[in-house]
C-alpha cells in the first residue's frame, strides 16, 4: 500500500480503543475504503482475531436480513448454544426453524449479539461491513445494536460506505474520511503500475484521476492497452471509471458478456443459482476470460465483482431485454427462495401484472413478520406499481403508508396516502386514505388540517364512525385539545354506542375514555384488567391501551404495555409511530417514579427535536426530558427545553403538549425558587376564566399551580381555577387525581381547615403509586402541622417526605424537607452521596437486577446485552459501590431512600 500510513494508524487507535472499538470509513467510489477495511482485516488475523464480513450490494437491498445472513454464516452452528426464545427468533429471521409466530425483532438482535459474544470469547472477534450503504435496513439496524452494544465485548466493527454517515449507527463511533491520494503519492502509484504513460499523457492520466487510487490503475491498465486515454472533457471519476470498465468488458467472448449479466443481476446469489441460469448452461469455464481481465472472482459458493462499480457498469450498459432474460433466468432457479424470487421477476416486469405483485405482497408481508419495516414499505410499493386494478393498488398503498408510519417515516407515509389519494376508489377507502393523511398531519404539528381530513365538514354530525378511523380523530381531537373537534366527535361516537360488538373492544374505548376520561373512565377502569389480559391482542391495540392507561392513570398497566413495544434499550424504540410511544412511556415512567427509566426512553429522541426534527413525537419527548430535568437538578436545562417546546407547539395548537411543557417549566422555576416564574408558567394551563386549557392534562397541574398562589399573593384567583377544574372532573377523577384535588384543596384553605384534605388525601393508599406527588402531599402536610405546632406529626410527616423526595432523586424537594427538619428542630444531616444514584440509568437497572438474584444472562435478555456485557458493568461498578461480592448487591439496594 502506497501512503495511508495516517489512515491506518487512526483505524488502528479506534479499533483497539476499551470503550466503542469501532471505525467508520466514508469516501468516494475507488478512493481505497475496501483496501483500507481488507488491510485492517489481514492485521487483526494475523494478530489471531476472528473475522466476520458482509459486503452490501444494491441487488439485495430490499431483501430483508440478507446482509446479516451473509455477516453470520460461518457461525450460525452456533445457534445451537442460544437461549430458546433467543434461537428461534434468529431462526425465523433467515426464514429457518419450525416457529410459526412472528420473530421478535429485538430478541433477535440480542441473538446475534449472544452469538458474536460467544465467538469472542475464544478469540478477538472483527466485523467488517463493506459497501454499508447498499446493506437491508434489517441487517442495517441489528448492526446498530450490536454497535451501541460493544464496550466490555472483545469485538471490533469496522464499516465502511459511500456517501453520509450512516444514520443507523451510533454518533459515537469515530469517522475517517478517506481523501484521495496526494499529487507526490498519486505519482507513486502510477509509477508502479506497468507501461505506465509518461510526458503530456502521463499529466492527462493524472488529472483525469484526481488521486483516486482506482482510477489511477484503470486508466494506466487502459493506457497501455489502447497506447493512450480517449480525448474528453472533464468527467467524474465515477463515470470515468464506468466507462473504462466497460470497454474492458466488450472486449470479452460473447457467452462471457452474457454470464456477466447474469452475475450482475443476481449478485449475491448462490454461485449454482447463477449458474443454473446461464444460457450457455452451468459451465464455469465461461467465467475464465472475466477472472484473467481481473473483473471477478470466483469462489466455492458464489462469484463476486472486484469492485462495485464494475458490477454497475456491466449492469447499466447491457440493453433492457437482456437484463430481462437474465432477471426471468434467475426467478426461474430461484422457486425455493420466494423472496429472492419475487425481487426478479419485479425487476423484469414493466406492464402490470396481478400474479407479479402477489408474490411481492407475500415477500413484503413476510418481511413484516420479521420485523423488517422498511422491506415491507419497498414491496407493497412495488406490488402496487404492477397491480392492474385500482382499487388493489390502493389498499398496498394504504397498507404501505400505515407501515411508514409505523417505522416513523411520516414523510414516506404522507407521499403514499397522497399517491392512494388520488386513484380511483370508492368511498369507504377514500375515507381510509384521508384518516391516514390525518394521521401523518398529526404527527407533523398539523393539528386543524389533521382534523378536517379525518372528520370532513360535509360528514354529517350524526354519522357513524368507523372504529379504525375514530382512533385518529380522537387522538387528534386530545392531542390537539380543541373544544370544537370534541363536541363533533361525540355524537358520533354515541350513534354507535348501541353496538354490543363494540362495547369492550379497545379501539371503543379508547375513543371515549380519551374524549371524556372524567365521564367514562370509571366504567373502562372496572374493564381494563381483562381487555389486556386477552390473548393474541395486535400492537396497535396493546399500543392503544397502554396510552389509555396512562391518560386513566393506571400507570403500572401502561409501563407493562407500552414497555413491550418500545423498551428503551431497543434501537428502533424512537421511531415506532414516529416517537410517539416511546413519550408515552417516558411519561408512564415519570408519573411511576421511574426517573432514570424515562430519561433514557427520550434522550435520543429529544435530540432529534434540537437538531431541528419539530414533529409530535420529539416535542413530547422533549418535553419528557424537561420534566426530567425539572425535577432532578437540572431546572435551567428544564426551563430551555420547555421553551424550545412551547415555540413550536403553542403556534400549532398542540394543547396536550403545550400543558406538560409548561407543567415542566413550573416545576423547573419552583426547584429555582423563582415562585412568580412558576405562578405564570402554571396559570398557562388555565385560560382567562379559569378553566383547564386542555381538558384532561391542565387538571393535573392545579395542586402545583395552587402551591405557587399562596407563596404570590394569587390564592383567590387559584380558588377560582380550582372550582373549573373539579366542575370540569366532577365525580370521574382517579385516586391520582383526588390526591391532587385535595392536596389543593388544603393550600387554598384556611389555615384552620387544611387538615381533613391532608388527611383524606393521605389516607388514600393507592396514592403512593406516585411517589413524587404523595411526597409532594407530605411535605406540605408537615409544613402545615409545624405551623400548627405540632411538631412531633410535623418531624414524621417531614421524614416521610425526605424519605420519598431522596428515593427518587429530587433533590430541591428533599433540601426544602431538611430545612422544615431542622426548623422543627431535627438535627439533620445533609444528604449522603447515593453511588447507586451516581451509576448510569442502565447500570443502575443492572445493579437492581443482579440485587434480585437474576443471573448475567437473565439480565441480559430483559436488558438487551450480552451475558459478558453484564458481567463487565457488574465488575466496573463494584468498586463505585464499595462491594466485593455479588450477594453484597442487596444491601446496596436496600439502604437506598426510598427503596
């Protein structure tokens, strides 16, 4: 190798860092990525390691987990050695094993990361990813997770691609972007070469070449050949290289030009299925002119092109009708593998074709199955294009924008429901499409558009709605929070109440316990146990009911649910319906006390929101984040997230995110003690007369609005709000909601009446489900009873609430507790150092885990790491504990404050 020494140095550091051991290679086509990948290969086996490869190619693109079966195949007879749940599911995404049911798409990464770990264990494992930006975006995500995954692992990941930076893999890995060749090392090269030109065409050859390394020995091989360069303007080097390729190749035998076609269309193919489909029958000898001109090379199982652009080149010049016969050849071989299959027979067929688009139907549903998203969007598109009646290719379309959205694509999603649009179709689809189109606008801050599209004007207002369209119009009309879209949805929701099919079904009740929670969530309370206990429920049901148990403040439900969809630990968990279910469990974590849970189920995807991505699902997680913030020590970051919030989603309408983001500010100006900031910023979610700005979410926040009244003069004006809020709740409020009322009721009573509310509120036990507010109870129970005098209540209600406040982490409320302490005369010591509270909010799950007598592997499965992942955590954090043992893990856990 000429030059690179730089390169290669700054490829070895990152590969042998303790911490990411991992490198990204991006650069022009030709410009040594794959030289550079091949070297730092050839190192680490002669240093012992172990490698794995996979080279990414465009005519595998769609095909779901091809890449990562490629990555795999010289380890998988070590599935063997799996767990069950984690074998199978790794079965099933290569289309292997018995199991009928859908694989888990993170179990099944947790698979491969079981798998490549156990390699390692014997020997330093490398993974080497060529040519990434033609891999699936299946293999592309597990190859995320395993990257987020590699500290404590003796695994290396080397990747290389064209073009930007991946967005699948993690920002943490280090990036090289390799430049062409310096004019005195380009020099060198050349030299090397043989019958280089030299004088006037040796100055055109380099120009022409611009320090690509290809280029230079294409053009030098082309030179000697052809005694010189053909006479042409500037060209890119892409298209250059092309071009010389492709003059290579016409000078080859004609049944040599034909196979190459074939090898083009089929790359990544079994070398018998290319084979099988040569005209000139399974001879490999044809392939003997194409090996000595140094276009392929030839393996035991399959054929592969020195280069992509050489497989472009061979592709793109061949006319259609032969890149037809080669596509129709290869779907003739390939009736075992239908995925495979149905791609060829796509790539041949120009006029629609019903039985053309069935089998890519078939391909992209099972691709679903798989958890492959992305692969299903592509081939419902695909079948749609060649599907003759129009009423079919609107169904794909609509199915296709739906599983867009699913994926978190909304852009892709709103161009596919507008596409369905405008075909032909009747009116129950046209109704489908325009709830879809809705659905995206809500996503996208659209908040009145989103409405109108869903619930038109000219529908009547007694109509019926249909159960798959009413979930987006109620969801709408919440998280909007518009009166007017309410009271049009109610009638409709009520011409159908008589429909007993309807009565316990999850979509039913969604739409009414989120349109009027305080009338009807007693009566969904009293059914929720068996609607989520019941077997083979869909995602988007168990999706709905888990947002309704957390809008019903059956907030353990609504972890249980909304955690099966998106745990954080997943890598896909910010994009399931575009970040939306994963704000939902954030706040379901916080209303639990799950702080450090909820904080790493928002973090990346509030980052998306400052980096400029102002949809719904970023907003409330950015919103999450700042009541994190708010309430955990952080109250300037809390007050400039909630502002970045309330700039985007006040002008929007977005209600229900408007009120959590100014709930976050005022407990972020409370912790300040800036009590005038928090009186305005609570007072927002009221309007002039005093009623709730969203009808549900503005309720919540009455007890802190009430606290901030007394201490700025504001009780009377907060007496006022209080008596809309129970107006509007009346007898429908949860036990989470009575503790707030009452908790209100006492601050705005007299200082002789203010007792029975604290009592009543306390006596409640169900009201300990959210620590934070009942700790909020205590503390200003015990303010009250030392204003009393009575100050032995007062010293207990006021070591209840440190007890609660120091548990959690709220380190403002725990300090004003101490100080209520000492002003009832405790001598009270500071609050000691938690180094359980100190460890990240993943080692700190692993330390409770291991505490409960869960072995590393069980931590593994439920964590999404590999057993020696969790062994590394367990011995990096001993020391921070001041443990030497495993068993000594529960005292640790237990002496914790609130615990």
């Amino acid at each position: 190798m000429i030059g690179r020494q730089d390169e290669r140095a700054f490829i070895a550091e990152a590969l042998s860092s303790r911490t990411v051991s991992s490198v990204l290679l991006l650069g022009e086509p030709g410009v040594g990525k794959t030289l550079l990948l091949d070297t730092a290969v050839e190192e680490a086996a002669r240093a012992g390691a172990q490698v794995l490869r996979v080279r990414g190619n465009a005519a595998e693109a769609e095909l779901a987990f091809a890449g990562l079966h490629q990555l795999l195949l010289p380890v998988l007879d070590g599935v063997d050695g799996l767990p069950p749940r984690q074998r199978a599911a790794l079965l099933a995404a290569f289309g292997l094993g018995d199991d009928p049911t859908p694989p888990d798409l993170m179990m099944m990464s947790l698979a491969v990361l079981t798998l490549t770990s156990q390699t390692a264990s014997t020997a330093r494992l490398l993974l080497a990813v060529d040519d990434a930006q033609w891999l699936d975006p299946g293999s592309c995500q597990v190859l995320g997770f395993l990257a987020r995954r590699l500290d404590g692992e003796s695994i290396g990941l080397i990747v290389a691609a064209r073009g930007c930076r991946p967005d699948w893999l993690d920002a943490a890995v280090p990036q090289l972007v390799v430049s062409p060749l310096p004019p005195a090392e380009a020099e060198e090269l050349l030299a090397a070469q043989p019958d280089a030109p030299v004088g006037p065409a040796r100055r055109h050859l380099l120009d022409a070449a611009a320090g690509n390394p290809l280029a230079l020995v294409e053009l030098a091989r082309t030179a000697a050949r052809d005694g010189g360069l053909p006479a042409t303007g500037p060209v890119p080097v892409t298209d250059l290289l092309e071009r010389t390729f492709t003059a290579q190749v016409d000078e080859l035998p004609a049944d040599t030009r034909a196979a190459l076609v074939i090898a083009a269309a089929a790359e990544g193919a079994a070398l018998a299925d290319v084979l099988a489909a040569l005209p000139s029958g399974p001879d490999t000898d044809v392939w003997l002119p194409a090996e000595r001109a140094g276009l392929v090379r030839l393996q035991a199982d399959r054929i592969s092109f020195r280069h992509p652009l050489i497989r472009s080149a061979i592709y793109g010049s061949a006319p259609f009708a032969q890149r037809r016969r080669a596509h129709l050849a290869l779907a003739a071989v390939l009736r075992a593998d239908p995925d495979r299959r149905a791609w060829q027979l796509s790539a041949a067929t120009v006029a629609p074709d019903p039985a053309v688009s069935g089998e890519l139907e078939g391909t992209a549903m099972r691709a679903l199955n798989r958890g492959a998203v992305a692969e299903t969007v592509a081939g419902l598109v695909r079948s749609a294009q060649l599907h003759p009646v129009a009423t079919e290719r609107t169904r794909l379309l609509s199915t296709a924008a739906y599983a867009a959205v699913v994926a978190g694509d909304t852009d892709r999603a709103e161009a596919l429901a507008a596409e369905a649009s405008r075909l032909e179709v009747g009116p129950d689809a046209l109704r489908w499409i325009s709830a879809l189109s809705g659905l995206v606008s809500m996503l996208t801050l659209r908040m009145e558009r989103a409405f109108a599209l869903v619930v038109p004007d000219e529908l009547p207002g007694s109509a019926q709605i249909d159960a798959g369209v009413s979930t987006i119009a109620t969801g709408i009309a919440y998280h909007s929070g518009i009166p007017a879209q309410r009271e049009r949805i109610r009638p409709m929701l009520a011409a159908r109440a008589d429909d007993d099919g309807m009565a316990a079904h999850p979509f039913h009740l969604w739409d009414t316990g989120c349109t009027d929670p305080f009338v009807h969530g007693g009566a969904i309370r009293a059914l929720l146990p068996a609607v989520t206990a019941a077997p083979g429920l869909l995602p988007t049901e168990r999706h709905t009911l888990g947002v309704l148990c957390l809008l019903l403040d059956e907030t353990e439900t609504a972890v249980g649910l909304l955690g099966e969809l998106v745990n954080p630990q997943w890598e896909d968990s910010a994009d399931f319906h575009a970040g939306t279910t994963a704000a939902d469990l954030a706040f379901a974590n916080l209303d639990a006390g799950r702080w450090a849970d909820a904080r790493l189920g928002v973090e990346r995807l509030a980052d998306r929101f400052l980096a400029g991505r102002h949809t719904l699902g970023p907003a409330r997680a950015l919103a999450a984040l700042a009541t994190v913030c708010a309430l955990t020590g952080a109250p300037e970051t809390a007050l400039r997230h909630a502002a970045a919030v309330l700039a985007v989603t006040e002008p929007a309408c977005a209600l229900a995110t408007v009120a959590r983001a100014h709930r976050a500010a005022g407990l972020a100006a409370t912790a300040l003690g800036d009590h005038v900031a928090a009186h305005r910023h609570l007072r927002s979610l009221y309007d002039g007369s005093g009623a709730p700005l969203h009808y549900h979410l503005s309720c919540y926040g009455v007890g802190d609005l009430a606290a901030a009244a007394v201490l700025t003069g504001q009780a009377e004006e907060a007496r006022t709000v209080l008596a809309r809020v129970h107006a509007e709740v009346g007898d429908g409020a949860s036990a989470r909601l009575r503790q707030i009322l009452l908790r209100a009721s006492a601050l705005l009573a007299g200082p002789a009446d203010a007792g029975p509310y604290f009592r009543e509120a306390l006596e409640e036990q169900t009201g300990r489900r959210w620590p934070f507010e009942r700790g909020q109870v205590w503390l200003e129970y015990g303010e009250w009873l030392r204003r009393q005098r009575q100050i032995a209540e007062a010293r207990a209600a006021l070591t209840k609430a440190r007890e609660i406040f120091e548990g959690l982490g709220a380190g403002s409320w725990a300090a004003r507790a101490e100080a209520e302490l000492r002003a009832a005369g405790v001598a009270v010591e500071s609050a000691r150092h938690s180094a359980l509270r100190s460890l990240t909010p993943q080692r700190q799950r692993i330390v409770r885990l291991a505490a409960q007598g869960l072995t590393n592997r069980e931590i593994g499965e439920r964590l999404f790491l590999s057993p020696r992942t969790v062994g590394t955590h367990l011995y990096q954090v001993f020391p921070v504990l001041g443990v030497s043992a495993r068993s000594q893990l529960r005292d640790v856990v237990e002496q914790e404050p609130g615990d």
